[in-house]
C-alpha cells in the first residue's frame, strides 16, 4: 500500500477546501443559513398575526398611510409623499451591495487602492441607511399631527364596542380624509369606530394627547404592528450595523497591507458574503411591512 500524505496543518487549522470553499467560507455560509431561519420566523410570524387580527375584524396598518415622511419635503414643505423615503433606504443599501461586489472583484485582481475605494463607498452606503432608519424611526414614534384623543370614562358605554370596558377611559386615534375631517375612530387596539357622526361627536370636547406608535399604542393600528416593527427592522439594523463595523476592520486591514502580505483578500469575500445576505433580507422586510 502505498503511503498517503497528509498536512497535520490543514486538518487542525481546516485549511483543506470542501466544495472547493475554505474552512472560513463554509462555516460564514453555516452563519448566514441559521441566521435566514431566524428572519423567516420573524416574517412569517408578523404574518401569521396580521392575517389573524384582520379575521377578528381588527384593523391592520396601512403602509402608504404610516410611512409617508421624507426629509425636506414633509420637514419643510409638510407634503406627505408615501413609501417615497423607503424606496430611497432600499436604493441607497442596494448601491451598497454593488459596491461590495466591486470590491470583491477587485480583490480578486489584488488590487488594494480599489479595495480600499469600493469598501469606503459600501461603508458610506451602510451610514446612510441607517442614518434613515433613525430618521424613519424617530417620526413613526412621534405620529401624525393630529395625534390622538383621550375620550372621558363612560364615553363608549352602551355603544358595544370590542375590548372595551364600561366606565373606562379610552384613547382613540382619528383617521382623516384628504380634506381633514374625521371619517372614524381607531381604538389602539385597531378596532375602528366607522360611523363619521358618532366619531366626531366623540372628540369634539375630547382631551388632545399624543399619537404615534410605540410599545403600548398605535394609531395606525394595533400595537402587534409596532411591537414586530420595531423589532424586525431594529433586528436587520443591527446587522446592518454589524456589518458597517466589520467593514471599518477590513478597511483597516486593507489600509495595512494585511492582505497584500497573504497573498489573498478572501476576508472580502467573507464580509460581502454577510453584506449581500442582509440586503437580501431587506428585500423580504420591505415586501412584508411596506408593500403588503
């Protein structure tokens, strides 16, 4: 028999290619999988509760009513302009993602000053995104300009609406047409009052308070909207943060001439391999919570 070689190195340290992937390729693609079922859960949980809150008769959110500002032109000019912003945050992290195959393309031409150029632009791409998340975020909790009304103890006695108990104070969010007349109440539960008179009768002496969407309440529907909202999105944005700083270290890296001395930039491939995967996340948390 003849005798086999073997490198004591490679089968301690995993040096030896499998499916023609390094040891570290593999076990990101292990990462990346494990982390996909996590975000499928998440997904098809929101959509699991959506789909049962609308079969109670609850109301649902609408996107094209909740994520309507964009900077400069609600901030300054007041003019709501739907899913504008997000279609922006979408662009901005796809660009993102093509400049992290640049990269990548160029490291596998060792190209270290083209390296350092296309992950410079991809770290800029993930600033802005989640510089617009913030942006996002930070309307969404503080809501519309007409925000909510607290009705007196007993307002809705006799009038048999769900969840309600009698005697108690109830905190409505009015829903206005494009002239601003109150067409219906939503309770934060979502369960709407849909008769025009009854509505603004309630709040014509009501007390004003704050509208948005938070943890407790949301006036633009029930709180499970805000709850999966802020936790999906606020997930995804912290890989994308994630991402941003593993980038800054393979700037670094590059910058050194860490790589130039391997002989390889396989560590690009590895980070592009996560980056691509969290903006193909984006693109299913965008479908679930803006376009459906």
């Amino acid at each position: 028999m003849s005798d086999v070689s073997v490198d004591p190195k490679a089968l301690v340290e995993g040096e030896r290619p499998a499916f023609n992937a390094s040891y570290g390729k593999l076990m990101m693609w292990f990462f990346l999988v494990s982390d996909a079922f996590t975000f499928s859960a998440l997904l098809i949980t929101y959509g699991s509760l959506r789909v049962r809150t609308v079969a109670e008769g609850f109301s649902w959110a609408n996107p094209e009513k909740v994520f309507t500002h964009t900077p400069i032109l609600y901030d300054v000019f007041h003019i709501e302009a739907p899913l504008v912003f997000v279609g922006l945050m979408t662009f901005i992290l796809i660009l993102s993602s093509v400049t992290m195959v640049l990269a990548v393309e160029a490291g596998h031409r060792k190209s270290q000053r083209e390296v350092s150029k296309w992950v410079a632009y991809t770290i800029v791409g993930g600033i802005a995104f989640l510089s617009c998340q913030a942006y996002e975020w930070y309307h969404f909790i503080e809501g519309s300009h007409h925000g909510a009304y607290m009705l007196e103890a007993g307002a809705l006695d006799g009038m048999n609406v769900p969840g309600v108990k009698q005697g108690a104070a109830v905190k409505v969010f009015p829903v206005k047409d494009a002239a601003g007349e109150v067409v219906e109440l939503r309770l934060t539960s979502g369960v709407p009052i849909q008769n025009k008179a009854v509505a603004q009768k309630l709040i014509a002496n009501a007390e004003h308070t704050e509208g948005g969407a938070n943890l407790r309440a949301n006036e633009y529907g029930p709180p499970a909207f805000a709850d999966l909202f802020f936790f999906v999105t606020g997930f995804h944005g912290t890989h994308v943060a994630s991402g941003v700083l593993l980038l800054i270290i393979l700037q670094v890296n590059v910058n050194k001439g860490t790589y130039e001395r391997r002989g390889h930039y396989e560590m690009t491939e590895k980070i592009g391999l996560y980056w691509h995967f969290v903006d193909l996340v984006w693109v299913f948390v965008f479908t679930f919570f803006y376009l459906v």
